[in-house]
C-alpha cells in the first residue's frame, strides 16, 4: 500500500528521546518542551509558544484566552476537520459555518464580509447578531491542506467588527501570506503535530502569539491552573493539556527537519501538478499570490471521485475525500450555514475533491505508479466513463 501522508523520522529522534530515557526526564517536566516552544516561537516569527497535548486541545485554550465564553458565536468555515467545530463547542459557543471559495477552497471572505454587513450589529464595541443578540467573539480561519484564505481582509474586518482570529494553522506549519507565517497574522494561531501532519510528534500541539498574557493564560490553564505548586491551590478550573518532554523532544527533531519536508512537498506537488495538466476536467487546489503553501496534502478537484477512489484502492494506493462538510453533520444540520443562494461549494468540493499520496518520504518510484494509476483510470473507459459521470 502506498500511504497518503506517513511521518518520516529520519532525523535526531532517537537521539534526543534516548536523552529523555537516559536521564528520566519523560513526562511533563524537562528542557525539550521549553526548547520545542522556543523554536517554534522562532520559526513561525511570533513571541510566544505554548505546547498542549494535541491540537484540538491548543484550540480549545486559544478559543478560551481569546476571550470566547459560553453563548458567544465562533465563524468556521464550512470545510474542516471536526476539532475546528469541536473545539468552539467545547467553550459553550456556538458555531456559525461560512462557505468555501471553489478555487481555493478556504473560507470566503467575501461572503464572510457580506454576511457580517447584513446580519451583526455593533454593541458597546462587540459584534452582535441581530438573530439572537449572540456575541460575534471569534472567527476561526482554517488554512486547509495549506493554502490560506485572504487573511489581509480578514484582519480588515476583525477591526472594523471588533472580532479576534483565532487561526487553525494545524495543517500550514511552513506556510506563509505575504511573507508572514501562518498562525502569527492573526490574533492567535494553532499547529498541530499528529501523525498525518508535515512534521509529528506521534500526537501535539501548539499554540502561537505575541500576547503575553494570553500565551501565560493558556500555560497556566493547560497545567490544571495551579497556584501554588507545593499547596496544590488551584483558583479556577484548568485544563491537562500539556505536552509531554519525549515527544516534544521528537518535535526538535522533526522541526530540524521542516526544510527538507518542505522541500520534498513542493517538489511531489510540482511533479503531480505538470503530469495531470493534460486530463480535462482534474485541477489542483488554487495556490493565491501571496501564499507560499507547505503542500501539505496534494488535492486534486476532479470528476467521478469516488470511482478513483476504489479504482487507487484496489492498486494499493491510499487516497482520501476532504471532509464531510460541518453543515451536513448530524451534530450541525440546525446551525447557520452562510452560503450563496444558488451555491454550495462546500457540498460540491467534498463529492469532487481527493487527497493522493505525498508522504515527504514517497519514493520517485511510487509517485510514478500514482501517476500511472490516475492517468489510467481516466484514459481508461472501461473505470472511467466521462459522459455517465
Ligand atoms: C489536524 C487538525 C487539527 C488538530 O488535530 P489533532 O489531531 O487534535 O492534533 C485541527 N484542525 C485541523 C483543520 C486539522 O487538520
């Protein structure tokens, strides 16, 4: 089986893990995880980094010291993985879903800022909704499979509505919008490191900012917000989110390496991108100007998805759909769904849109037999029938 995105280890994880055994340093105490949030504080350009268990649990603290209470609404786009959602739920707020923009398949802020001029009204300097009065808190961008939406005019209207971004970069380390790094435009930022991610530590997260009081807020409560460590005083409720010393030791090791992942990305990506320009109808994800994509996940937009799906099957090659969108999840079918009348990008993404293999250790070899095997399938019509799809 060629896998769709595996972790490649081949750097000083062993080492810097035989360290922690070594010297018993494993569990939540220990130099790798202040080292691990000094680095990442370094890479992405921003002052602060807070570690946490994994990256749902890094949004549910960011969503937490960004302010967000029980009864506020949180905007997410309408394409994501669940822990976006999940992690607004946790806070008691309430998700709004914005649809997606068809080319880069990122929240459409155009739609967004339509939305908000009809729809929210200004309130002692907070952002309301005329349906039920809600506080308009948060709007959560999610850079998916590492492209990024107009994040310039979404900052725009986070000052003209009094709303803080909080951004899902959980799938962006590595990416950039006009020269900055994703998770440090906003007002807050997230990483995640599980095991499918550009870089992992087996599960981890992260959280990024320049606001100090908010990166010591979030340390404080994903420490079970204790006071006084030797009375064991704990003023309010926290949160066991911490990121153990091994793995962070592995995440120094895999972050050593974000060069040469980043590398191999852009490369499978260009390779894939130059052999499908010939079949009609199959297009990449749309990469704008001023993004630099990480390549996290290569996503082809194309016909008869599924078909393709069984046909990579059964040659042992892994291939994935994009996410059930959150308005057709039962959990969601009753929130708002902001989309144009006559559209439904999200729906038509999620039916046409499929991840292939590009692990940064996929050999020439086995992008080769991908390529064979998509080339295949639509040249084919015996699999692929262009007319009955
Ligand atoms: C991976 C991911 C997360 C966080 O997932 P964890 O497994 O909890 O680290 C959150 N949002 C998106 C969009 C993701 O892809």
């Amino acid at each position: 089986m060629i896998p769709l995105s595996i972790p490649n280890l081949g750097g000083k994880e062993w080492q810097y893990i035989k360290e922690c055994l070594d010297t018993n340093w494993v569990s939540s105490v220990g130099s790798y995880v202040s080292r691990f949030e000094e680095k990442m504080a370094a890479y992405t350009g921003t002052s602060f980094a807070v570690s946490a268990v994994n990256g749902t649990a890094a949004l549910h603290l960011s969503l937490i010291v960004a302010g967000v209470n029980s009864g506020d609404a949180v905007i997410v786009p309408n394409i994501t993985f669940i822990a976006s959602s999940n992690a607004v739920i946790y806070t008691g707020a309430e998700p709004i879903f914005v649809d997606v923009d068809a080319a880069t398949w990122q929240m459409n802020i155009d739609l967004l800022a339509s939305w908000l001029a009809a729809n929210t009204y200004q309130y002692q300097n907070e952002c309301r909704l005329k349906s039920n009065a809600r506080r308009l808190r948060a709007v959560m961008p999610v850079h998916v499979l590492g492209n990024m939406c107009e994040m310039d005019k979404l900052m725009d209207l986070a000052q003209q509505y009094n709303f803080v971004v909080v951004e899902d970069a959980s799938e962006s380390l590595g990416s950039y919008y006009k020269g900055v790094h994703s998770g440090g435009i906003g007002h807050i930022g997230v990483f995640s490191f599980n095991g499918n991610k550009i870089m992992t530590t087996g599960g981890g997260g992260m959280i990024v900012t320049n606001n100090e009081t908010w990166a010591k807020q979030a340390k404080f409560l994903s420490t079970q917000a204790k006071t006084d460590p030797l009375e064991y005083f704990h003023e309010e409720i926290g949160y066991n989110y911490r990121l153990v010393n091994v793995l962070a030791a592995m995440g120094v090791a895999q972050l050593e390496q974000m060069p040469s992942f980043l590398q191999k990305k852009a490369n499978i990506a260009t390779t894939y991108t130059k052999a499908f320009a010939q079949l009609s109808d199959v297009v990449p994800q749309h990469i704008p100007a001023a993004v630099q994509s990480n390549n996290w996940l290569y996503t082809l937009n194309l016909p008869s998805s599924r078909g393709l799906l069984q046909y990579l099957q059964n040659q042992k090659i892994q291939s994935r759909p994009l996410w059930t969108p959150m308005n057709q999840l039962p959990m969601f079918t009753q929130h708002t769904y902001v989309h144009e009348p006559t559209q439904n990008v999200s729906k038509q993404l999620h039916e046409r849109c499929l991840s292939i293999p590009c692990s940064t250790n996929l050999s020439p070899e086995q992008q080769q037999q991908v390529i064979d095997a998509v080339q295949a399938f639509y040249t084919n019509s015996i699999h692929y029938n262009a007319n009955a799809s």
